[in-house]
C-alpha cells in the first residue's frame, strides 16, 4: 500500500508545489487589479506569472508520477 503521498514526498518537491500556487495567485492578482483599474499593461504582465506558475505545476505533476512509479512495487 502506497503511504500517504504528500506526508512522504521531499521538502523540494513541497516548496515546487507552494511556489506553482503562489505565482498562478499572484498572477491572477495582478489580472483582477489590472482588470478592475483598467490597467492592460498590468494585466498583459500577469500573464507570465501565471504561465511560470503552471511551468512548475506541470514540473511538479512529473516528479510525482516519478516518485509514485518508484513506490510501487514490482510483481
């Protein structure tokens, strides 16, 4: 039986998983301000902050399918 996966995933793969959320936040952040100021500069700028965020949410989803292949044992 496979443990609970994030009580037993690394301290990298945690700060990659916080640092994704965050900056898809901060992102959308930036496109409700601009939004709601009518700001286009600062919403065309919240684009690449959510883009990197979902960078390292792709990344994340890779290492753990990584860790979870590894975890599984072999018949």
């Amino acid at each position: 039986m496979l443990r609970e996966f994030w009580a037993a995933s690394s301290t990298s793969y945690k700060a990659l998983v916080f640092s994704a959320m965050g900056l898809i936040a901060a992102g959308i952040v930036l496109s409700l301000l601009g939004s709601g100021s009518q700001n286009q500069g600062l919403m065309l700028a919240s684009l690449p902050v959510i883009g990197v965020g979902l960078i390292l949410h792709a990344t994340g989803v890779v290492i753990r399918g990584r860790q979870v292949r590894r975890m599984i044992p072999r018949k």
